[in-house]
C-alpha cells in the first residue's frame, strides 16, 4: 500500500463509508480544500492554491451529479442549483483573485454539512426519513470516489 498511514487510514473510510457519510466526507473536504484555497492564494502560493481549488470543485461537481432527482425531488434540485452556483462562484473568484470568495462557499458547504449532520444522525426517538439500506434519497453514490 502506497501512501502515509494517515492516507492509508482516509482510503479506507471512504471505501467503507455508507452512501450518508460519504456526502459528508465530501462536504468535509472540500470545505477543507476551500480553505486551504484562500490560505494559498494569500501566501501567493498560486500552484497549490490552483490544485485546492480543483480539488473543491472535484468535489462540488460529484456531489452535483450524483444527485437523485427521482427520489431527491424539490430537494436535489434546489441542492442542484445552489452546487452550481457554489461552482460558478469558486471559479469567478478564481479568475477575478478574490481569495475570500473561497471562504464564502466554506461557510455555506459547513451549513449545508450542519444541516445533513441534524438530519442524517438525528437522536432515535425521531425516525430516520432514509429507507434501512443506509442510502440517500437525494444521492446515487458510486463506488471508487477518491478524495485525496
């Protein structure tokens, strides 16, 4: 196996994670990627910042286009809207050096991720709106994601 232990470690979670923590696996580390984004960009380190932002938009556009409209319904499509936007943003930001701008749609992914977390893991007493199998209705999920 290729890689540090702490790699090895995040390989395996995300080949093991149910459809649910893998959408949030992906708002963590693109949050993460966005963040780092701005970080980069003000040190002027230009070619990591260039991948950080690739790697959040990587990422943005799995979470768009594993959407399920069939079963997501109003929800994957308002969810369809706002990643195209957060795409939109993070590339205009990108070409017009606006550094905060990838802040910005952290802090609206950390929302989103807070809202999936309440929903997805809420206490026992309220019943789960997913069907047992552990899947989403709003995401088809493949296998093989990779988040570096």
């Amino acid at each position: 196996m290729h890689g540090t232990g702490c790699q090895v470690y995040q390989r395996s979670q995300i080949l093991t994670a149910d459809p649910k923590r893998l959408v949030l696996l992906c708002y963590e580390e693109a949050i993460k990627s966005l963040i780092q984004a701005s970080a980069k960009y003000q040190s002027k380190n230009y070619e990591a910042k260039g991948r950080a932002v690739q790697q959040a938009l990587d990422l943005l556009n799995y979470l768009r286009e594993t959407l399920n409209f069939e079963k997501g319904g109003d929800v994957a499509r308002h969810l369809d809207r706002l990643y195209g936007f957060m795409i939109g943003y993070v590339l205009k930001c990108d070409q017009s050096k606006n550094g905060q701008g990838f802040t910005e749609v952290a802090k609206m992914l950390e929302q989103l991720k807070t809202a999936w977390e309440e929903a997805l893991y809420r206490k026992a007493e309220r019943p789960s709106p997913f069907p047992k199998e552990g899947t989403s209705p709003f995401y088809t999920l493949s296998e093989g994601v990779r988040i570096e």
